[in-house]
C-alpha cells in the first residue's frame, strides 16, 4: 500500500524562499578587515533574485554551470542561493589548486559564467584562456576592467550587472533529483573528481547540519564558516543556516589567526568551523595575545584528525568544546559528528570525543577487510570505512556518461580510503588513509595515533608522519616535525616521550625537523610531497637505531 503523503520536492528553491520570508531577520555579513557589511536573509533573498534574474540575461539556463571562484563572503552566498535554485549549477572552483587542475576541472565541468572576487583576477586571468567553456566572467568586489577578456568571452561587473535587475524571480519548480552544485576532489592521486550534489540530498544534509547530534545549527547561532566555500560546500553551513535562521559570518579573505580572533571578539560567534591547522593558528596566537572565546558553544573541526592534545587545550584554557567530525566531499560532506553518548562524562566522555565521531541514521556504515569480507563493528577489527546513504555520492560526475573510477564503488557502498574501527555503537575511529598506512614487520602503525602523540608535546607545533622503505621490517614511521617558535627539543627527548604512549615497536627513530608541514589545497598534510621531499633527499634525516 503506498501512504497518503504527499510528495512535496526537496529543493533549494523553496528552502531559500523560507530563508528569506520566515527567517529574513538572520543575516548574512563578510569581515571588510574592521567590520562587516551585512544582509539580512531577507535582504539576500533580493540579491538571489537579482543575481538569478542577471544570469538569465546571459542566457544561463537549467542545468547550465555557473562556477564560483572566491572566497567566503556575500556575494558567494548569493550565488550559493540563487544559482541551485533557479535551476542552474553552482560550481564551487577551489582558488588554491594548481593551475593545471582547476583547468581541468572548469573544463570538466563544462562552466559557462564564472563568478571571480576582485582580489583574485590576478590569478584568474591566467586561467581564464584555458577555459574553453566559460563565455562571461562576472567580477564582484573589484574593478571588472582590470581583468582581459579572451576573444568569445565578455567580462561584467557584479554590481552593474545586478543594479537595474528586479528583485522578485520566479523560481522554477525543480526535480529533487536534479543536480544543485558541483565540487571536485581535491585529487591528491589522477585527476581530480567530480561529485554533483542534488537539491534533495542538499536538503537531507541541511537537516543532519542542523540536527541536535549534528552541528546543532539553530537561530539562536551566529556560525563563522572559516571553512571555505570552495572546498566541500563550506561543510553545508550556508544552506543550513538558511534552513535554521542562523546567523552566518564569512571570512572573506581575512584567514590568519589575527583578524579570525579580531572577528571573534568583534562579534562573538557562538560556534565556528574549520580544519585543524587553522585551529592551531588561533592556538598559537591566543598563547601570546589571550582572549576570551568563550563565547562559542562549539566549534566543529574535521577534514584531518583533531590532535586530542589541541582539543585538551581548548577544553581547560578556554572553556570552548571542539566538536570532531569526519565527512569527505563525496559524503556532502558530514559524516559522523563525535558528540559523546549521553551519560558519559569526564576521561570516558574525552574517549568518544577524540573519536571520528558516530554516524548518523542516514549515513549507513561498515568496515571491509582486505579479502573484502565485512568486519564486525567491535572497536577492534581495521578495515577500509564504506558509506552509503541519501547525501553520498553514488559516482563520480562524467560528461560522457564514462564510469570513472568504479573501483571507489562497492555494489552501491562508497569505498572511502580511510581505515579505521566502528564501535557496537556506532562510532568510527580512523588510524589512516588506506595509501598512508604504515606496516612494519607485517604490523600496521597508524599514522594518526603517532601524530598526535608527537603533538602533545609542548614543543610541537606540528608534525607529520610517514612510512619509508627498510631493509629489516620493510617500513618504518618518519616524524616530519615542526618546533614551536623558541621552542627546543631534539629526536631522542621526544621518542623518550612517546615511551608510555605508543607500543614501543612503533617508537619511531627517523626524525627530521623541518619549517612548516606541506599542506594540500585544503589543509590537509601533504604527505604525497612529504614523501617526495624524502626521496629527493630534501629531508635532514636523523635515525636513532
Ligand atoms: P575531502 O574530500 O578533501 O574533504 O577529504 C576527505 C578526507 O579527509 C577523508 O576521506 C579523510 O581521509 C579525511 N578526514 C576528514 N575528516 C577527518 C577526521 N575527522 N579525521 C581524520 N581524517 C579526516
């Protein structure tokens, strides 16, 4: 018997008509540098419509991409409303990937406007006569003469071009199926990848990003999203925020510790989200310039494992709880969020908190072993993480219709490439990506777990470890560390310790101290240099052995 409910579409349009009517008063602000410009949603529903009625003008229409290339601002966010919700594309294009990528990627994706922040012309205008799709350029926040166009290309100011634009758009019904935006992976191995997320799992997601064991996003909030809008969707919190009244702060550029704490304490968030090396920034900044923070009931960091050491201090030296959790672009991105189960408090309540975090109803997980068989959710058997559910990806985005890269699929499950553990009730603690694992003497080291026992020295600002070639157990933990500034300490003091805190066959004894750990496009440590660095011999190795 089929039910009697109705079958209302999930769409971004009707969610950034509720943003901007019932939840109008919440705003939307960018730091200028030493305040903000602010929208109210109300306000933002206007400028959606004024964008969307700009793009119509250029003749972009369903399905067509409209790419993105800026940073965390209001102008961004209006794109991230009206571009989905009149039906087109939103295409979000990472600033810092190497230039040969992110012109695959627009040529991947086909773009046919380019939306690009003033202060980045520079760069884009390098990209900009690879680029064989894109037709208009609209530059916002910046002189739009600046940038040349190619033949076939027009360039357009964002303000002039919304100025004589209506403020009202007829948002078109919309197919829940329908793609709403585009991002691609940071593609550490091959090309980069696809995924094309879609207005109902857009929806599905807003809701976990809102939901109490989620990020808990309600519009007694004031969220600043540090994690960028081009980089997995800025974890949802633009969509959600809309969907929960939630005030939103955007960044701009203004990324260093300095003005993020000056924001801070200009405006007092109440939750905040970014990746750990920027959380590291802020740490290193208070330890000279204190400050309260305590005005954030959350901050919710992921995209690389959370040092526990880092999460201690923000626990004991600045009453602020940190918030694990783990997502991948293709996950959209929230996976788990690492709350810990009602009840448990103290030592046992830190335990499941420096975990990835417990998986929602919605994103289904199990662990798979090398020979394929499923592994139990015991807390002990490793195996290779696989997800599926409503805001996973099912494949990865081809023009053609070509399956790329299928082996990342397992019958209907995503093959993450994390390795780790599920607990009986539900919580994923990661040791590695599958590529970044360890085995030594034919026993695995997690990478992660020496990491962290390396950065709970107070010496460490941080470090990255991985496997190199040895003639006796195969392979064996390099420790790229970086020293505190003024800070002292040498390879022998720090494994002596790690004695009580690693098995003592995981001690590791190559040791090189280098400036500042190499990071990806999205701050994650970049092993793959790391190793290459190693190769080359560019890395003063020390061995103790
Ligand atoms: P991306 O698609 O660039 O967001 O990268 C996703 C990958 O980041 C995951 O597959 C993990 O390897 C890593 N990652 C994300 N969150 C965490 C976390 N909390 N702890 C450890 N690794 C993480």
């Amino acid at each position: 018997m089929l039910s009697t409910m109705q079958d209302g579409p999930l769409s971004l349009a009707i969610l950034l008509e509720y943003g901007a009517t019932f939840q109008s008063a919440a705003t939307v602000s960018t730091w200028t540098g030493d305040g903000l410009r602010t929208m109210t949603f109300g306000e933002l529903g206007q400028e959606s419509a004024r964008l969307a009625n700009a793009l119509r003008s250029l003749g972009v229409g369903k399905d067509d991409r409209v790419g993105t290339f800026m940073w965390n601002n209001n102008e961004h966010m209006a794109a991230y409303t009206a571009i989905p919700a009149m039906g087109s594309i939103l295409h979000t294009l990472n600033i810092r990937l190497f230039p040969e990528q992110l012109i695959f990627i627009a040529n991947h994706a086909e773009d046919k406007v380019v939306i690009v922040d003033g202060s980045l012309v520079p760069m884009f205008a390098k990209y900009l006569p690879s680029l064989k799709t894109v037709r208009h350029v609209i530059v916002a926040n910046g002189d739009a003469a600046s940038l040349e166009a190619p033949s076939g290309v027009e360039v357009h100011s964002y303000t002039d071009l919304l100025a004589s634009q209506p403020d009202t758009f007829d948002w078109p019904d919309i197919d829940e199926r329908s793609a709403a935006a585009m991002c691609y992976t940071s593609g550490t191995t091959g090309d980069p990848k696809g995924v094309a997320y879609s207005h109902r799992s857009m929806w599905l997601h807003s809701m976990q990003v809102c939901a109490s064991n989620g990020m808990a996003l309600s519009d007694a909030d004031t969220t600043l999203a540090i994690v960028p809008m081009f980089h997995a969707m800025s974890w949802g919190l633009p969509h959600a925020s809309l969907m929960a009244g939630a005030s939103i702060i955007m960044p701009d550029r203004f990324l260093q510790p300095e003005p993020l704490l000056a924001i801070m304490a200009a405006e007092k968030p109440t939750f905040a989200a970014a990746v750990p090396t920027i959380w590291q920034g802020v740490l290193a900044r208070l330890a000279v310039a204190p400050q309260d923070i305590s005005h954030l009931r959350d901050v919710v960091v992921g995209g690389a494992a959370v040092p526990p050491s880092m999460m201690r201090t923000f626990d004991d030296e600045y009453n602020v709880r940190i918030l694990h959790a783990w997502g991948m672009t293709e996950t959209s991105p929230l996976g788990s969020v690492a709350r810990p189960p009602a009840g448990t408090s103290g030592d046992e309540a830190f335990a499941y908190r420096i975990t990835q975090g417990r998986f929602p109803a919605s994103v289904q997980a199990r662990l798979v072993g090398d020979d394929g068989s499923v592994l139990p959710n015991d807390g002990k058997a490793l195996g290779e993480l696989e997800v599926r559910g409503p805001w996973i990806t099912g494949s990865y985005y081809s023009p053609d219709g070509a399956k790329i890269d299928p082996d990342k699929f397992d019958n209907g499950w995503l093959r993450t490439g994390d390795v780790g553990t599920i607990s009986p009730n539900g919580y994923l603690t990661l040791v590695d990506r599958s590529k970044d694992v360890i085995k030594s003497g034919g026993e695995w080291i997690s990478s992660v777990d020496l990491e962290n026992a390396v950065m709970g020295h107070p010496a460490i600002a941080e470090a990255a470890v991985f496997g190199v070639p040895d003639e006796k157990w195969d392979e064996r933990p390099l420790v790229a560390a970086v020293l505190r500034e003024g800070a002292e300490a040498d390879a022998e003091k720090l494994r002596e310790f790690l004695a009580d805190k690693v098995a003592k066959w995981q001690l590791p004894e190559r040791w090189a101290f280098i400036n500042e750990v190499p990071k990806t496009s999205v701050g994650k440590f970049d092993k793959k240099r790391l190793r290459a660095q190693y190769a080359d011999g560019e890395l003063n190795v020390i061995n103790l052995s």
